[in-house]
C-alpha cells in the first residue's frame, strides 16, 4: 500500500471520527476497510449471477416426473401432479429461457396447454364443470376477476379461450387497448416447437373465430394510433382471411374494408388531450406523458430557492472526484424534479416539502412559507442523511393521486456496508392531505433494520407502490404496496439480488422508480434484472435477465452508471428499459417479459428515456437520440443532435404538443418530434437563469435547477433562429 494512500486514509478516517456522535465508535483502521482487499482499488467486476426466487428441487423432481409419465401415456398422474404443483408452489419462478422467467403457475400452464389430445380431454374433463361456471358468472355479472380466474387456473380448459376473447372486449370498452391485445393474442394458435419447450401461453384447439380475434387486434392498433402496425397487421390479415365477414363498430361488415377505411380515417383523428397535471416523475405512472401545449418561453416568472443539491462525493479514493457527470456537474446534481398537481408545484428535498402557487410562485394556500412539511430531526443528525463514502446521488421525486401526496424523505442510502461506520436514521415515507392544506396523515420507516425505501411511490388511490432495498453484500432489491389511507403494509415481495459497484463496503443511494400500467407494476431493479408484478397481490408475472456491463471503475465511471432515474417507460404493451449496469436500451414485451430489441452500446450516455413519438423513442444525455421502435431495424439511432463529439447535455428534457424541449446550460434547443429538425432556441442567460429538469404545465415552463426553481411565462419576444454549424447534419 503506497505512503499516498496511507496518507489520504488517515484524513478520511479523521472526517469520519466526527460523524460517530450517534453511539457508534470511530473504527479503528484496520476495521474500517471498505474494500476488505489487501490493496484496496476503484475497480470492480460483478458477477453475472442474479438471485430469483426460484422452485426447488422438489418441484422440479416433480415437473421431471410429469414428463416420464407423459413419456409412459399416465395421463391421470400427469395432470393430477401439474394442478398440484400449480397450486402448492405456484409463485416460485422457472425458467423457460436462459434469460426469461415466469411463475410455477404459468409454467404448468405450459405444460397442461401443450398436453396431447388425450392428456387434455382428461384435463378438461376435470376443469371444465367450474371454469364454466366462473366464465358464466364474470360475463353476467361483467366481473374480470371471475374471467382472471378461469384464464389463470385453466386456460388450457374448454373455457380458456372464451375468457380471453371477453376480457379483450372489456378492456376495449375501457380504453386498455394494450391489455385488449395481450388477451386476444393468446387466443391465437402458437406452433409447437420443434426442439425444446413452448414458451408462449396460448389457449389451445380454439374454436372462436379466428378472423374475428384477429380483426380485433387490428382495430387497437388503429385505436392507440400505431398506424405502421395496424397496417403491417391488416395486410397479414388480407393474406389470411381476405373475405371474412363478422360484426364490429354496431354492424355486419367485410372486415379488410371496414379496417382498411378505419386506417385511413385515423390520420385525421385528434390526438387525445393531455391532463394539464404533471403528477409524478415523467408525468404518469406509465413514465410516458407529452405535455399537451408547445409553449414559446418569455420572461421570468418567478424563483424560488432550494438548499444545493448534495454533490456526488467519492472521497474515500481521496482523489477529486471528476467536474461533470452525465448531463450535469458532479458538484452541483440536477437531484430535483417537481410535480404540478391543481395550481400548486409541489417539490421537495430531503428534509422539506414545499408548494407554491403554479402561476405567482407564493406559498400555497395564503401560508407565510412555502414550506407544508419539514424533517422533524434536528439539523446536526440529518447531516449523516449523506455519509462521506456514498456511491450515488440523492434524487427527489414526488407523487400526487387523488389528492395526496407521496414521497420518500431522510437519508437517500439504501445500501449500507456490511460493517457500517455510522449510525443513521434512514429514509421514510409521508402522505400529505393537499385537500387539507398539506396536513401529514402517515409517516412510516423500515419495519426492520437493513431495509431502506428506494425512492418514491406510485399510487392508484386505493394502493402505494414502492422499491425497496435489504443491505446484504449483494442486496436485495423488493417491492412493496401499502395501504393509501393507513400507510398499513398489505404485501411485500422479494424480487432478485445480485451485486453492485458498492460490494457491501460502500454506503450507496438508489432512487428506483417503479411503472403502473392497469394493473401491473413493472420495475428496472438496474441489479440485471426487469419484473413485472400484479398489483392485487405482488404476484410476480415474469422476470426477464438482460447481459450486465460486468466491471467498472468507480473514480473514472462509465456514463451508463449515471442511469439513477431510468424506470420502465411503458408505450402500447411495449417496455423500454435503460439499466445502469447496461449500454444498452432494451425493449420489451410487457405481457410476457420477452425482449424483443436492443440498442447498441452507442447509447450508454442516455440517462432520460423522455417519451414515445409516434414509432420513436426520444431519449437524451450528452446528446439527444430518437430511437427507432418499429421497421426493419427497431432500436437503431435514427437521428442525434449534436452529431459531433460536443456535449451539451444539462438536465432533463420534455415532450410538449409536437415538440422536444432539450436543455443545456445556456439554451433550450427546440425540435421537431417527428423529423428530429431543429426548430429554434431560446438563450437562458439573458432571463438570468440556466437549464435544469424541465417541466410544463399551465402557461409555465418550470425549470429545477441545482438550488432553485425557475418559471418562465409563456408571453414570449421571437426567439432566436439557430446559428452555427450546432444544427446538426443527419
């Protein structure tokens, strides 16, 4: 060990001496090793290992055993066995890849729908007596659960395929076009593989008509507005069925020519309206939403000011830590990100939540101070909220449904070392009551030492979802739902452990968002693995692996790691995921967790997935990319701005109406969405202010910078035209 590092050490260990003041003792320092290596270093590798909650070896000796009895022509033992194991061990995980994984349930579903037609008769004779009851009970009653029931205990019964065809009609009506095609689609027939297993649930031997299902699928991609899709859909659909008749839109019709006029009409359809809210991180529950009104910017508003943003420290390397992280300076992090909810912003730090009139910028509700919750710790403890050896950098979101607010508040660690040098308090939630001028209902904490919120919520009024972390040497990422007017835990579920960059001797602070679509939570743990679980009980649907970036360097980190807000963007059944531990952006199938795409590595600066336009993913970091989702080469970068090696990157972006607003430090770029063209600029300094996370909502473009907020009206001068060569050539 060098008289440099001995050097650095002492000064570390001395910094730390004073932070022991809540009962734990200096370590001495021979016990206060953080890489427990006899030549500590910055670098890394991690295993490629991903802990799941997999069946054991008894289940799987009994699903061997299913296969010699089938093997033997015992149908009786076959069957009986599968429905045993589906209902004694039916939320362990299996795989039916490499990389993919779904439930016990599902995967005896596998089975039982693959039976030959023997096995199966014998399989329907025993199932069928009550899933016809329950699919006849959900359809007087137009109860999905009952029709949930027969597609999640015997889709492989005589009744399966009519549930499905009834719950695509239900989630229609409802406007859940993405749930409608995920029903639909597994009433169409999947060929059995020639070598190894099916993968794909599917109702099998349906007797519906296929040229109707098929119709329908059709229509929702008309309705959604993914009109390439629709199109490659209708002309299979022409090649297969191309005089079907049925009844669609209240009348018998030709189905090619009712969908094809239903096509071309749809190109003069309105979109639908945004809500004028921006209620969570990225707008919606969904991570997806375009604000609805392009605004050209004018003068300011007004301010408000916000404590600095802790810097992303790495002392414990002693060296200085690098000026510039991706898309904002090391010292100064773009950590906040406001919400718009009924004329308030509503914003918070660690210690605080404040709310100010959206259009004036004064305290909400006529009050002295913007102020509507404060820490109740005293400011000398809250100072451990960030020890000096911390891996990450604290973030500050929000969530706001039917009229309460959501946020994760104290300590951003949510890792700690497995020897720990401080004694902290951690990280909590609180449920604020904005019809009652922000009055606290709830506050809950970790019910168990080692266990840390890992960011804020998201609600749907009845149920609050969040990540958790448990510290372990490899920690353990959960998700956990609590009651929305008790802050009571209904359900906690474990979902996958690997390693990170910490290796359980670094403090580290994660703020992992989930995504609500419907029904379904899914979660990028950014730990090698995306989930997808129901939101009624945290049954885990699917969990899907995708290739880590396995080593690293912690005092020169590869731009991907800077992916701390990057949760599941949901877009028409279709996931979009940028891991921290990837360079890659992948696409998935959100029914069934299949990756269907993914980018090459010269996108690991994207550290903001901002939204869908049309067929394009927009996504930003030092550079700003539109993604190609669809055509011959999905995931392929279409356009970039700036086309050169410059770095102009300085916050996060925004869709509004058909535009892209894209900050730097001194302008905020103007694009086109659908032809990447830059539109026009509009210079911050002379407003007296720089670019930051952006946000639009009632006449205002909000602007979160390292220590304050920043409004700028909408009563704009012209702005300038672009200049220079920064126009970009594609």
């Amino acid at each position: 060990m060098s008289l440099r590092w001995h050097t650095r050490w002492a000064v570390f260990a001395a910094a730390v001496a004073g932070w022991a003041w809540l009962g734990a003792p200096a370590p001495a320092r021979a016990q206060f090793n953080p890489f427990g290596l006899s030549q500590p270093g910055s670098r890394y590798e991690l295993s490629e290992t991903v802990q799941l909650d997999q069946a054991d070896n008894t289940v799987k000796a009994h699903l061997e055993r299913v296969k010699q009895c089938l093997a033997a022509k015992q149908w009786d033992e076959a069957v009986e066995t599968l429905r045993q194991v589906m209902e004694q061990s039916g939320g362990k995980l299996l795989g039916v890849t490499p990389r993919r994984y779904v439930s016990v349930r599902d995967y005896c579903q596998l089975q039982l729908v693959s039976l030959p037609p023997e096995a199966l008769a014998l399989y329907r004779s025993l199932v069928d007596p009550m899933a016809q009851k329950w699919y006849e009970e959900g359809v007087a009653r137009r109860d999905p659960q009952r029709l949930l029931d027969v597609v999640d205990h015997a889709l492989a019964g005589s009744w399966g395929d009519n549930a499905l065809m009834a719950l695509g009609e239900m989630a229609l009506e409802s406007g859940d076009y993405a749930a409608a095609r995920a029903y639909w689609e597994k009433i169409i027939p999947v060929e059995q593989p020639a070598t190894g297993p099916r993968t794909w649930l599917s109702a099998p031997n349906t007797d519906l008509d296929l040229a109707a299902v098929r119709a329908r699928l059709v229509l929702v991609s008309i309705l959604e507005g993914s009109r390439q899709r629709a199109g490659e859909e209708l002309a299979q659909f022409v090649r297969l069925h191309p005089q079907a008749k049925g009844r669609m839109g209240g009348r018998e019709v030709e189905y090619a020519a009712f969908l094809k006029g239903l096509l071309e009409e749809s190109t003069a359809w309105p979109k639908r309206p945004a809500g004028p809210d921006w209620l969570t991180f990225a707008g919606s529950p969904t991570r997806n939403k375009t604000a609805a009104v392009a605004p050209d910017l004018g003068e300011v508003a007004w301010r408000l000011s916000l404590p600095p943003t802790p810097p992303a420290q790495r002392s414990v390397f002693g060296g200085p830590a690098a000026p510039r992280r991706v898309a904002e300076m090391a010292d100064a992090p773009l950590g906040y990100h406001p919400v718009v909810a009924g004329g308030l912003v509503l914003v918070n730090n660690q210690t605080e939540i404040l709310a100010v009139d959206l259009q004036t910028g004064q305290p909400a509700w006529g009050s002295r101070d913007a102020v509507i919750f404060q820490d109740p710790l005293e400011e000398r403890a809250r100072e451990l909220y960030n020890p000096p050896n911390l891996l990450g950098v604290p973030r500050f979101t929000l969530t706001v449904c039917q009229g309460k607010l959501y946020a994760r508040m104290g300590s951003a660690v949510t890792s700690t070392p497995l020897e720990p040098s401080l004694t902290a308090k951690g990280g909590y939630l609180v449920c604020l009551d904005l019809e009652n001028q922000g009055r606290l209902l709830w506050r809950i904490e970790p019910d168990e030492k080692g266990w840390a919120f890992d960011g804020s919520p998201v609600a749907d009024g009845t149920n609050v979802y969040v990540a958790m972390r448990r510290s372990d040497v490899q920690p353990q990422a959960h998700v956990a739902c609590f009651d929305a007017e008790t802050g009571q835990l209904r359900w906690r579920r474990f979902v996958c452990a690997s390693e990170t960059p910490a290796r359980g001797m670094l403090y580290e602070a994660t703020h992992n968002l989930l995504t609500l679509y419907r029904e379904t939570l899914y979660f990028n743990t950014n730990q090698g693995a995306v989930a997808a679980l129901s939101a009624r009980d945290g049954r885990i649907l699917w969990v899907s692996l995708y290739p880590r970036t396995a080593s690293g360097d912690l005092e020169n980190p590869d731009p991907h790691t800077c992916r701390d807000l990057t949760p599941c963007l949901f877009d028409r059944g279709t996931l979009l995921v940028a891991p921290a531990d990837s360079r890659r952006i992948f696409a998935l199938e959100a029914a069934t967790g299949q990756i269907l795409w993914e980018t090459g590595p010269e996108v690991e600066d994207v550290i903001h997935l901002l939204g869908v336009a049309g067929d394009t993913l927009i996504a930003s970091g030092e550079r700003l990319y539109w993604i190609e989702l669809k055509g011959e080469r999905p995931g392929r970068v279409a356009h970039v701005w700036p086309d050169g090696s410059e770095k102009l990157g300085y916050g996060r972006g925004i869709l509004a109406g058909g535009s892209v607003y894209w900050p730097t430090r001194e302008k905020i770029y103007v694009f086109d969405q659908a032809t990447a063209q830059l539109k026009k600029s509009f210079d911050l300094a002379p407003r007296g202010c720089s670019g930051g996370n952006l946000l639009v909502a009632g006449g205002r473009m909000l602007i979160a910078g390292a220590d304050g907020l920043v409004a700028l009206s909408q009563n704009a001068r012209p702005p300038q035209a672009p200049q220079g060569n920064l126009t970009g050539a594609w």
